[in-house]
C-alpha cells in the first residue's frame, strides 16, 4: 500500500460512520448523500432487520432512526438495542411530532430527536452535538481504568502499580493515553493523536513528536519496550492501547 493509499484509509477511517434506517428510499437516499458531502461516512438500511445485518459487521459512531417502518418500529429497534448494552449516539428521525411521540422516543433511549420535514444541515448540527457528547462521556469513562499491573488515575496524572508505587506522567503522556484510551483496542493515527496532544497535525514533525513521546511512555509501562504487551504500534495506522476490561 502506497503512503498516499494509507493516509485515504487513515482519513476514512478518522470520520465518523453514521448508519441512516429508513424505509422511504428517497428521504434515505437524500439524508446519505447530504451527510456524506458533509464529512461522514454513511451506511443504510431500509429497516431494523437490515440494520442489524450492518452492525454486525461493521461498527457505527452514530444512528439515525425513522419511528415508523414495516416490521419493527424505531421505538422498538432502539429499546432492543439499549436492552443489550449498546449504548450508540442515535437520533430519532420521524414525521410523527407530538409531545408523547417525542418523549416515548427519549424513554426508548434516542438522544435527540427530529421531526419531519427538517432542515438536513440541522441534521449535521445534531450529530456532531450527540457525537460530542458520546467522546465527552468516553472520555471521562477512560479518566480512571487497569492495564496489566497498571492503573491510570487521569484526575492526578499518575499511573499505580500493583505495589501501590506511583510513576507521575507529563501533561502530553496524560493526554496521549488519554486518547488511546477512549479507543482501547483499536489503532488511533499520529495525526489524531497529536490534535489530543496539542500538536501540530501539519507539522512535518508531528508524527515523530508522537514517536517520541509513544516511546518515552513504553518506558515506564512496559517490561519489554521492544516487545510491548500494551501499547502497541499497527503498522500504517497509529498506536492502540490494551486496557483490561
């Protein structure tokens, strides 16, 4: 893969994946093409069945939801979601927009609701606000969890060992792992992870200034920083993280 092929599948894979569930295949058709010329990468399915089909096999930052479909309400797509644990940003997109329709939506788990007809760049406004909300929630989830014999306190910037003993971290060690952490197990890019570390993604430094500090890191978290358990490098994507958990 050339570095031009990996930076396209770098940036792909950087935007967020928004899965669009509605049976009228015009309005389907219009919400796709407009969020996907605004910065998203869109999947969809004409209803509950089909998109469970799509979340088996690929993972979502976000859902946008009709009520009414053949088959399965979106009330009921969405409970049956909340019921086992998933816990996706989604918006409730219908044309029903009374009081009781738009509070059964909350109750079954939507964060945010829209009625039709709308405004599709109102749309994008509340996705990035229901996304916003869900890194803010995650990240605070990630300020305090285990790795190996470690555990990261975000709140003092220090890691604990088993034995109690304390290894303080600089202020970009905290936000680096900070990063990794609100994507544990999956490989997060230099240039995402230098905008969380207040760098310069444009730098032609950048991405050794991440190096630097991803190596200064496995120092004191790894017994084998040549052969590190936890914070490991994928090839042509970045850095993960392995938490417990």
């Amino acid at each position: 893969m050339t570095h031009a092929e990996t930076k396209t599948q770098q940036n792909y894979a950087q935007k967020p994946h928004i899965l669009v569930i509605d049976d009228d295949a015009r309005i389907r058709e219009l919400v796709v093409r407009y969020l996907s010329d605004h910065d998203f990468v869109v999947l969809s399915a004409c209803d509950a069945s089909e998109a469970r089909e799509v979340l088996e096999h690929f993972e979502v930052d976000a859902l946008v939801v009709d009520v009414m479909m053949p088959g399965q309400t979106g009330f009921e797509f969405l409970k049956e979601l909340r019921g086992s644990s998933n816990d996706i940003p989604s918006i409730m997109l219908t044309a029903l927009g009374e009081i009781d329709d738009r509070i059964e939506g909350l109750e079954a788990g939507a964060d945010d609701y829209l009625a039709k007809p709308f405004e599709p760049r109102e749309l994008v406004l509340r996705l990035h606000a229901v996304l916003k909300r869900g890194m803010a929630a995650k990240a605070k989830l990630y300020m305090r969890f285990r790795f190996g014999p470690w555990e990261f306190d975000g709140d003092q910037g220090v890691l604990i060992g088993d034995d109690e003993a304390q290894v303080k971290l600089t202020t970009m060690e905290v936000s680096l792992i900070k990063a990794l952490a609100a994507k544990a197990g999956e490989p997060v890019s230099r240039d995402e992870l230098a905008e969380a570390c207040g760098v310069d993604a444009a730098s032609k430094s950048s991405g050794r200034t991440i190096d630097v500090q991803v190596t200064r890191l496995r120092r004191k978290i790894e017994e084998n920083t040549k052969s590190p358990r936890y914070l490991q490098t994928v090839r042509g994507q970045g850095y993960l993280l392995r938490v417990d958990g």
